[in-house]
C-alpha cells in the first residue's frame, strides 16, 4: 500500500527483463518494487545524474 507522500509509475518491460528481475527479487528475498526503488535510487545518485541535477537545480523544484 502507498502513503501520502509516495507516487506511483508504471513501467512496461520485455517479457524476458521483467522474468529476470522477478527472479533477482525471489533470490534476494525481497520484493520487486523493492529491487526497483532500489534501482532507481541508485541511478539518480551517480554522477551523471547527480551533474543534471545539480546543474538544473531540480532537487530545488517542488513539483508533483
């Protein structure tokens, strides 16, 4: 269940990704949503990102 403060984004995946992270999930004992916040976050904090981010200021945007 969602709370408040959280959105919700649907992705469509090939067959075969979306298998696969289903098993990534299943072997780590978690679930996909997750592997795939876990993802995402991991994403947004590399360096490319983080360059785009800063450079355009987003984290100071207040945006739903």
């Amino acid at each position: 269940m969602k709370r408040p403060d959280q959105k919700e984004v649907r992705v469509i995946l090939p067959q075969e990704v979306y298998s696969l992270l289903r098993r990534i999930a299943g072997v780590k004992e978690t679930s996909l949503n997750k592997l795939m916040n876990q993802a995402v976050e991991d994403w947004l904090a590399a360096e490319e990102q983080q360059e785009i981010i800063d450079r355009h200021r987003l984290d100071e945007i207040d945006e739903d």
